[in-house]
C-alpha cells in the first residue's frame, strides 16, 4: 500500500476507537517505508463506522493478531465475548463473505509478523483516553465554525420557542441528550412534552402534541441511528408537526424527514461513543429558545427560583 494510502486508512480506522498495541504501527512515510503488520490489519478496517461489539472484535485481531488469524468463529467469538453471529456480521461489514474469508486475509499478515518483518518506524502510543477527549476538540472546533454564523440556531430557536406544546423526541442511545434538553427546556416553556419510547407510544404522544397547538418536535438521533426514530418522524411529518434534528449526519434518510437539520460530530474514540459537541449544540439552542421570548424566560427562571428556594431544592438554597 503505498504510504499515503496507509496513513488515511490508518487514520479512519484510529478515529473509530482502534489502535495498533504500543510500539506497533506509525510507519513513517518516505521513500522505501513499507506498512507494519498492525498498519496492514487497521486498512482493513479503515473507512467502516463499526459498533461497540465490533470494535472489540477488531481491537482483538489488532492485539492477539498472531493468534487470531488463525482460530475458529468459535474461538474467537469465546475469547472476545460476543456471539458467533456477531464475529460473522463484522467479517460481512468489512466487505467478505464471512469469517473465513476475513481470516484468510488475517493470515499471511499474521505470518508476516511472526517472521519479524522489521517496522518502518515506531512511535509512542498517545494515551488512548487523550487520544478521545483529542477528537472531541475537534468536533467541537467543528461545530465551533458552524456557530460562527448563528442565524440557523436562532431561528430554529425562535421557532421552538413558539410551539406550545414541544415535543422533544429521543430513543434508545439518545434518550440521554433528549432528556437533558427537556429537562432545561421545561424552566424557559411552558409545556414541553418528552418522547422517549417508539412505535405507537411514540405515534400518540405526537399525534396529542399536534392536536393541541405543536408545531415543531425536536429530534435527536445519535449513532447507531435507529429504525424507530425514522419512523417517529415520519409520523411527526404525517401529523403535521415540523422536524428539527439535531445529528451527527448530514446525508441520509433521518435528515431527509427533517426541516432542519443540526449536525455536530460524536466521539467514536471509546467503546461507546461520546457527546460533547451535541451537548453544546443542544446548549445553544436552548439559549437560543431563551433570547426568542426573553420576558416569559425572566417569569419562568424567577417562578423557578422561588420555588427551589422555598422547597430547598439544592443544597446551597
């Protein structure tokens, strides 16, 4: 592979959670450098967005290559802990036929490194959690160039704040972020109504929020995006309601159902993936609901104030 190849697809597979064991991998580019074993067995997995159980897969093929390529589906789904049918989906994603086919690619890189082809060039391994808290630096310095003009956040925020009620819709993984924006909204809206369960609990909880004078419902969908949530907001569209969609994608069937669309990056560093970006997007539009309507937020923060200090909410009161 030639050294600028084996840099990308290093890179896209170091930006989904894996890494080359210490003192492995990092072949320098120039001229004559050839890719390390570990550099070979991470192209095969460069450009795949894998799921936390086929990370671990992965991860176990990078630091027990010499071993893995040549076991059972058997074996090797024992000794990473998942299901034969789980090492099977992760071979199929890769683009093979099916485990065997994956090992057979495993194996004359496996010999390779049994017979100590030298590395290119070798390089410290970065602490893997800075290696993460890193990444996400960067998808916040992304989403820091997307505020940069904030005409979107505002009017979206504008718009949020005049649907009464707003329904704030998030399943599975992005139950959490849907439930801190719904949690912080409810002290600047008067009615915000929280979905996080799909199929038809989902459907009347919109179709109520629509009957009852909602225009919009804020979605959030994060990684591995589920089936469920393009149903919700096809349903949401079918009801009338408009959708804002706060992602981590910019193309695809979720952002096609939607009105408008939000996207900042998640980290993907970790076995499960993280959301700083997300958070502070969902921060801005929470301000920005705010600023639309700052005489009712003035009421609903001070009515709120009052009550956390006569009932001793915190422990500062």
């Amino acid at each position: 592979m030639p050294s600028g190849q084996q840099a990308r697809a290093q890179a896209a597979a170091i930006r989904r959670g894996l890494e080359a064991p210490p003192g492995q991998g990092g072949g320098e580019d120039g001229p004559g450098a050839q890719p390390t074993p570990s550099d070979r067995v991470l192209a095969l997995f460069g450009g795949h967005r894998l799921s936390p159980a086929q990370r671990r897969i992965a991860q176990y093929m990078i630091d027990h290559l010499t071993e893995a390529a040549f076991l059972s589906i058997t074996d090797l789904a024992e000794r990473v802990g998942v299901s034969q049918p789980s090492v099977t989906r992760f071979a199929t994603s890769l683009g093979y036929s099916g485990f065997p086919a994956l090992r057979e690619a495993l194996q004359p890189i496996a010999l390779s490194a049994v017979a100590g082809v030298p590395d290119a060039g070798e390089e410290v391994r970065r602490n893997e959690l800075q290696a993460a808290v890193d990444a996400e630096i960067e998808n916040l310095e992304a989403l820091r160039r997307l505020v940069a003009d904030p005409g979107q956040i505002l009017d979206i925020g504008r718009e949020l704040a005049g649907s009464v009620p707003l329904t704030v819709l998030g399943l599975r993984i992005s139950v959490s972020l849907a439930e801190y924006f719904a949690y912080a909204a409810r002290r600047i809206h008067p009615d915000v109504r929280l979905v996080t369960r799909g199929g038809s609990v989902a459907y009347d909880a919109l179709l109520q929020s629509r009957e009852a004078g909602g225009t919009w419902v804020l979605a959030f969908a994060m990684p591995r995006h589920a089936n469920e949530t393009l149903a919700a907001l096809r349903t949401a569209r079918r009801t009338g309601l408009r959708v804002a969609l706060i992602t981590d994608l910019t193309l695809g069937p979720l952002v096609e159902e939607a009105d408008v669309t939000l996207t900042a990056g998640t980290g993907s560093r970790l076995v499960f993936d993280s959301y700083a970006a997300p958070g502070v997007l969902s921060a801005s539009v929470l301000q920005a609901m705010a600023d639309a309507n700052p005489e009712r937020t003035q009421l609903r923060l001070e009515g709120y104030e009052q009550a956390a200090e006569q009932h001793s909410f915190f422990l500062d009161d």
